[in-house]
C-alpha cells in the first residue's frame, strides 16, 4: 500500500512513492523523465547505454519513463517518512528498467494540422514530452516537414544548435544572441528548430529577469516566431511562448487538455480546453475504425459483384483476397459484432460519456471547453469564425449602403412633397428582415481556404466598396426622379404637408427603385466562398432574391395589376401625360402642346423607350453596374469569389 506519496512537479519531471509490504518494510518507487532521474541513480546500477537506449525509443515518437527504487532503513517508520525532505529519500536509487508508451495518433490529427497548413497558419507544438519524442510526433502529423537531419535542437545551455541526426555532426550552428537575423536565415535553408524548456531558460539568463517580464519578452519574441516545437516546457514556459507569440504581433489559437495548460490557454486569443478521457477515447478510437473498415469491405464487396459480373477473374481473386484480410482486421476489432448499426451505438455512448465528465482546471481558463478528443475543433473555430466575421461585414455593407440610399431617397421625395405609402414600407421592411435571416444562417464550408477574410469592418476596401455601390444607386435613383417629375400633377393635394397618401408616377417609380436596389445590395454584397455557402447553395437567399426580380419585373410591366395595387403603385403614364400636367399647370399653352422643346438626354430615353420600358432598362443598369463592380474589383480585395 502507498504510505506517502511525492506528486508529479513540472520542475522536478519525476515523481515518487513510499510503500509498505505486509510485513511493514518501506520502500521508495519512482519514475519520471530519464535524463532528470539518471543523476539520483547509484552509478553502479546504471547500464552504459542508458541513454543510447532511452533516446533511441524517443527518437521514434514513444514516450520514456525511467523506473527506480530503493529499499529504506529498518529505523525509517511511517510516521517518519512524512517528516523526512523528499530529497533525502530520492537519492541513491536502483535503476529498474524503461517503461515505454507508444500512443497512437487521433485519426484526423495530421489532416486537421495539413488543412490549417496548407490554409496559411502556422502550427506549433508545445509539450512537456521529450524533445527527440516530440520532434518525431510533430513529423508524423506534419508540423515537422523536414527529417532529422535537418531538424535542429538548441543544446549546451542555448549555446549551439545542433541536428537531431547523429549520422551528421556537421550540421552544427553557434548560436549568435547578438545576432537573432540568423535564425530566420536557418529556416530559409530548409531547417527546422526545437527548443527545449531548459535551452529557453539559458537564453534568458544574461537578462536576469522572469520569463514574463519585459526584457525576456522582448528576447524571446526574436527567437519564439522561428521555433516549430518547444519540448519539455513547463506551465510557466507554455505561457512565456504564447506571450511572446503575442508580444510579436501573432494571433494565437492554443488547445490543450490539463492543468499544466492553464497559463498558457489564458495567454492565448483563443483558449480551447480539450477533455481527455483515456477510456472514452479508446473506445471512440476503435468504434471510428471498426466503421471505417465495414465501410471498406461494403466498398469492396460492391466492387466484387461488378468483377463477378464482367466474368474478371483475376480482378475477382484480388477483391476477394483484399476484403479476406479486413475481415480478419475487423474481427480482432470485434467490429463484424451487430455491423454499423452496433458501432455507431457505441459511438453515440463514447460521446455520452463525454458529456458526463466533469470541467477540470483548463476549462475553467479557457474561453471554449471542445467535449472531444479531437483537435479538429481548432479547424472548427476557424471556419465558424470566418463565416462570422464575413457574415458581420456583410451585413454591415448592406445597411451603410441602404441607409445612404434610404436617406437620399426620403430627402429628394420630401422636397417635392411626395410620400411613401404604409403598405409600400411594410412590405420593403418584410423584404429587408427576411433577406437579412436568409444572410445570417448561411453556412460555413467545411474547408479552410488560404484567402484570409478583413481584419477589420472599417477597412478601406469595404468603406470603399461603399461609397462606390451608393454613387452608382445615387446616379440611378437621379435619373428616375429626373424622369418622374414632368408626370408629377402639381395640383395633387397629396403633396399638401400631413395630407393622406395618394400614389404618384414618382412615388410608384422611386420606390420599384429602391425595392431593386435594396435587393441588388443583398445579392452582391454577399461574399459566400470561400468562406461561407455560395449564394446558389443558399437556397433561401437565392430563391428569395430570384423570386423578388419576377416580382419587380411584374410591377414594372403592369402584367398582374393587382400587385400593384397591393403595393399601393400608381398607373405608369404615358409620354403624352406630361403635357397634360404641364397643361393644368399653366406651364404649356394648347398651341404649344405640338412644340415640345428640347428634351434632356434623360427625358429623351423616357420618350423613346417609354415610362415602363425606361423604368426597366434603369433597375437592370443599376443591376448589372453594381454586381459587376462590386464582384470584379472590390470582392477581390475582401478575400471573396
């Protein structure tokens, strides 16, 4: 039985247990990091390869642990153990053996760290494991991209770096802190570098101070950017690291799964706590593989009737011989028991599971808690950010430009005395609040793209964007009103301040105008890829916005009048009703009806094309002017298609 027990320190990389037999006999056990134990070995007990061995299974990815013990005198009772110094009992120990871990990789570990790559972030690792051991595991998932011979470790207290590889001692670099310009020169030459927590430390020590103070930060910022894996780090040095990440102007995403993560979840702009449950993700492991490979034979077996359909023997024999050896895999799996049915079941319990467990200490640090064993939740809060930021800069184009066009509207209207109906802006506030819905729950793809969206809402491509799509509907709406006012009645009573509403030439073509342009808007200020839905995957917003033309265009035509008049629209006049009106107004005798004077360019298409035909050619001008601006220039510069 454990009589007294010396816990895990981050410092100390080891820790110990006095037990007790049946007869009462204490004896000391400890394990912890091979190259920190071997000096409270007894020299005698140590096998000269000690270190060739414990690095040679580091080298491979595997996690080393070395084993001592020592049997303590007869005069050393249970109650005096406790009153005893730890490192009195830690000394002079008998060297037991290695234990070696080999943990497997998450499956989609090295796609998630390949996606977020080939998308522009840069991917480190920051683990309190073995440099050797953490450098090999960072190679199998790829944030390593370089072999050992190329990959360089800062070793003889940060004095030197040196290749991984012993097979070439020539790659050996002096480490120059007066010079930090040749680490980036390092890694332009193909090299990748480690740094352990120790070789940190060492650099740290000529300016005396904490790792988060001032001057270390300001050291560390210089060198941190060029390293790929900090290994043996403690809770401090993680911390120290995303600091000076930050120190130097990086946007840092860290996850982690314990306490020793805490600092550095904190430091991070997004903390992500991982809940580790060895158990569950044994079982969550086993049941995706067991999955993957019915899916497999399924796959195969499919293949087969086809080869057994064409008479192809030998393609037949090859199909058979490949789904004969996973068979055999899926029933040491265990996974042919109750087929997908049964592994999906045992799915859904792992993730049960998961939802049981209890928030440890990085949860409670940490900004976002992922209930998995994944780390694919990092490539989640990614695409899930984009779309948000994208999705938020849309939506504040949309109403920057509409209340620009809105206010312009309103006022050139106002000075005339022409009003809009309340059923015309009940209808124009349904239209707004319906396509603002189908924008919002738009969604992200499931690929991270290397095109990174603005940084920022008020950056100048979109003020830009802006100001030109309000200048282009500004001209449009210009004209409409230039074309309107002759058919305007002067003597409408409508126009008198507070006097009821009664549908006008002008009123009816300015707001078919706005009712366009609030929808052109919408349809070329969503950005879709790459980093939402495209605007024909969104089927709601497109179907919306397609069906709001057919509806405009009925308007405009006059096809089916009692849309217009559900809108409140006035008959659109013909040419000849601008004499009549200038008529009544005193403003044209009859002899002078047959002279009608020079026309503006304006009034000349609305002569020619006609009041509907020119209505038209204006919202679809106003349409294809500003999609094409907006899709060819500015969505270029804010990272859209």
């Amino acid at each position: 039985r454990i009589v007294h027990r010396f816990g895990f320190d981050s410092k100390l990389k080891r820790m110990s247990c006095v037990i007790a037999d049946d007869k009462l006999k204490l004896k000391l056990v400890a394990k912890g990091a091979p190259e920190k134990l071997k000096e409270f070995f007894n020299a005698d007990t140590v096998p000269e390869d000690y270190d060739k061995v414990s690095m040679a299974h580091m080298a491979k990815g595997r996690r080393v642990l070395a084993l001592g013990t020592k049997a303590l005198p007869q005069d050393v009772t249970i109650g005096k153990v406790k009153t005893l110094k730890r490192s009195d009992l830690e000394s002079n120990l008998t060297f037991c053996g290695f234990i070696v871990l080999t943990c497997p990789l998450k499956t989609d570990t090295t796609p998630v760290i390949s996606e977020l790559t080939s998308s522009g972030h840069r991917c480190v690792m920051i683990t309190g494991d073995a440099v050797l051991t953490a450098a090999e595991v960072a190679r199998k998932v790829g944030i390593i991209q370089v072999e050992a011979e190329n990959t360089l470790e800062l070793v003889k207290d940060g004095k030197e770096w040196r290749a991984m590889s012993s097979s070439t001692p020539s790659h050996t670099f002096k480490h120059e802190p007066d010079n930090i310009q040749f680490l980036p020169s390092l890694v332009k030459k193909g090299y990748q570098l480690c740094v352990s927590g120790d070789a940190l430390v060492s650099l740290l020590s000529s300016s005396g101070s904490s790792l988060l103070s001032a001057p270390s930060l300001k050291l560390l910022k210089a060198v941190v950017p060029h390293v790929t894996v900090f290994a043996r780090h403690a809770p401090k040095q993680k911390e120290a690291v995303i600091a000076a990440l930050n120190a130097g102007g990086k946007f840092t995403m860290m996850c982690g799964d314990g306490t020793n993560d805490v600092g550095a979840l904190k430091q991070a702009h997004v903390g992500i706590s991982l809940i580790s449950v060895p158990e569950v993700e044994s079982k969550t492991r086993n049941a995706m593989n067991a999955v993957d490979l019915l899916k497999r034979i399924e796959k195969l077996e499919r293949k087969l009737v086809k080869a057994k359909a064409k008479k192809d023997g030998d393609k037949e024999a090859e199909i058979t011989k490949q789904i004969n050896k996973l068979r055999k895999k899926s029933r040491k799996l265990k996974a042919g028991e109750g087929g997908f049915r049964e592994q999906i079941k045992k799915l859904k319990e792992a993730e049960e599971a998961l939802d049981n467990v209890h928030l440890g200490d990085a949860s409670v640090a940490s900004p976002f808690t992922y209930r998995g064993t994944s780390i694919s939740c990092c490539k989640m809060i990614a695409l899930q950010g984009r779309c948000t930021l994208v999705t938020m800069l849309q939506i504040y184009k949309i109403l920057g430009v509409n209340c620009l066009v809105t206010a312009i509207t309103l006022s050139r209207l106002t000075i005339v005395g022409v009003k809009q109906g309340d059923t015309q802006l009940t209808a124009l506030g349904l239209i707004v609040a319906g396509l603002f819905f189908f924008v919002s729950v738009s969604k992200p793809l499931q690929t991270l793209s290397t095109t990174r969206p603005p940084s920022s809402i008020l950056c100048l491509p979109a003020l830009a964007s802006i100001i030109t799509q309000f200048c282009i509907h500004l001209t449009f709406m210009t004209f409409t009103v230039t074309a309107s006012l002759p058919f305007l009645d002067p003597l409408d009573a409508s126009t008198i301040p507070d006097a009821a509403f009664n549908p006008t030439p002008l009123n009816s073509a300015v707001y078919l105008l706005s009712v366009c342009i609030t929808v052109n808007t919408f349809a070329c200020n969503y950005v879709g890829t790459p980093f939402t839905e495209s605007l024909r995957d969104n089927k709601l917003l497109s179907k919306a916005i397609l069906g709001l033309f057919v509806v405009m265009g009925v308007c405009v035509t006059e096809t089916f009048l009692p849309i217009n008049q559900l809108l409140q629209l006035d008959p659109f006049p013909e040419w000849e009703d601008r004499f009549v009106n200038a008529t009544r107004a005193g403003d044209m005798s009859a002899e002078e009806l047959g002279e009608e004077g020079e026309l503006g360019p304006v009034l000349e298409l609305v002569k020619t094309l006609g009041f509907k035909g020119f209505l038209g050619a204006v919202m679809v001008a106003d349409t294809i002017c500003v999609n094409l601006i907006e899709r060819s220039i500015f969505r270029k510069l804010l990272g859209g298609d």
